[in-house]
C-alpha cells in the first residue's frame, strides 16, 4: 500500500518567495495533518483537518501560512512570503478516525 | 509550556540488553498515549499505543508502561537490536479533541552491537 507522500523532499528557495508544499494522503483516511518539526520547538502540529474540512488551526504560526483540503487526497500548505524562520521539516500525516496517524517523509525546508 | 516531556535526549545499550525510553506529562486530560519511532530523513512510524484504561500494553518487543498517578509513561524495548538505533517520541491527546496529538522532544536510542 502507498503511504502519505510528500512533495517536494527539499525545497531551497530566496526569502520572500510564495512556497507551496504537497500532500497525498493514504486512500480511506479521514484525518489529516500538518507538522512542523525544528530543533528548538520539536515536532509541533500547525493544522488538522477532518473530512477536508479545517478542524484546528492554532498551530498556524501566522497569517503568511495557509492550507487547504480541496478533496481527500490533496493537501498543500503554502507560506507566502517565506522568511528564513520558516526553514524546517514539514510533516503530512493521515489517518483513519484520528488514531494513529501516518506519517510522509517530509519536505525539507530551507529559505535563504 | 510543554505538556508532553522526554528529558533523556539520548540513550545508548548494548545489544541483547533492555532499553527504557521515559516520558511524561503534565495535562491530566491527556487519555492516550503513542510512541513513534524514527530514522533519519524518513517520518515517524507509529509503534505502540496504550489507554488510559490500561496500564500496560505489549507488541512482541516492545511494551508500554503508564502510570497515570504519576504522569509517566515508558517503552520497554527487550531484546534490544541494532536496528533499534532511532529516535522515539512519545506522543499524548485528548480523546475528544480528535486526533490532536502533543509530542515530546524525543530521544535518540543507539543499541550497540
């Protein structure tokens, strides 16, 4: 069975620029997430969403990033415009029902 | 404020040897617990869970250990392999709150042969 993917696996773009970051989840999962991973705050959750519907956003760190669900096998988060904090690993993962969740390899983020 | 806590960053074991992996938590409301386990450049792989309701959950080599009048949970990893050497992170949430899951830091685990 094909897991989450994640596309791209690294991403070196110039400060200021629109990024856009892409996520398959596995067929039949009703749950899907948005991670951030960096050394000083770990692996923290920017978004979920149930159905293709956002369920919490608390996470998002501000208004430069957003996601969305168009249907249940796509996801992007976009962050426009990047600045160089935002330089991180970033997760999608899915589930069935909320437990346990399924994780892609992560893009790998770097904003010069 | 960090509800989830792993405060060994790193562990090392021999081979054949048990590796314990701690961590605890801070919000009672917290009522399910997961490991993961990770190698680099590939995401978390779910590992173990365990309930509220229980105390103890086992899957061949590992088992989970919770105490929830002390906050804390472990992962016993017995026999402990060289394929083993990753990081783990423990993992909380709130039932109701869907699938919001609260990580800890993790801890890198190297088994040596």
């Amino acid at each position: 069975d094909a897991g989450v993917i994640q596309s791209p696996r690294h991403e070196v773009t110039e400060m200021g620029q629109e990024v856009t970051l892409r996520c398959k989840p596995i067929s039949g999962h009703d749950y899907l997430f948005w991670y951030r991973q960096t050394m000083m705050r770990g692996l923290e959750l920017l978004i979920y969403f149930n159905n293709n519907v956002p369920i919490d956003d608390s996470g998002m760190p501000e208004d430069r990033f957003s996601a969305k669900m168009p249907n249940a096998s796509f996801s992007t988060l976009k962050i426009q415009p990047s600045e160089p904090r935002d330089s991180a690993v970033y997760f999608c993962a899915s589930s069935p029902g909320g437990q346990p969740q399924h994780f892609g390899d992560g893009t790998r983020l770097s904003i010069l | 404020d960090q509800q989830v806590k792993q405060n060994s960053p790193s562990l090392s074991v021999q081979e054949g040897r048990i590796s314990i992996l701690n961590c605890d938590y801070t919000n009672s409301m917290f009522d399910y617990f997961l490991w993961y386990k990770k190698y680099p450049a590939e995401g978390p792989t779910f590992l173990i869970s365990i309930s509220s309701i229980k105390d103890k959950n086992e899957d061949g080599r590992f088992t989970v250990f919770l105490n929830k009048s002390a906050k804390h949970l472990s992962l016993h990893i017995v026999p402990s392999q060289p394929g083993d050497s990753a990081v783990y992170f423990c993992a909380a949430s709130v039932y109701n709150q869907g699938g919001k899951l609260i990580f800890g830091q993790g801890t890198e685990l190297s088994v040596k042969p």
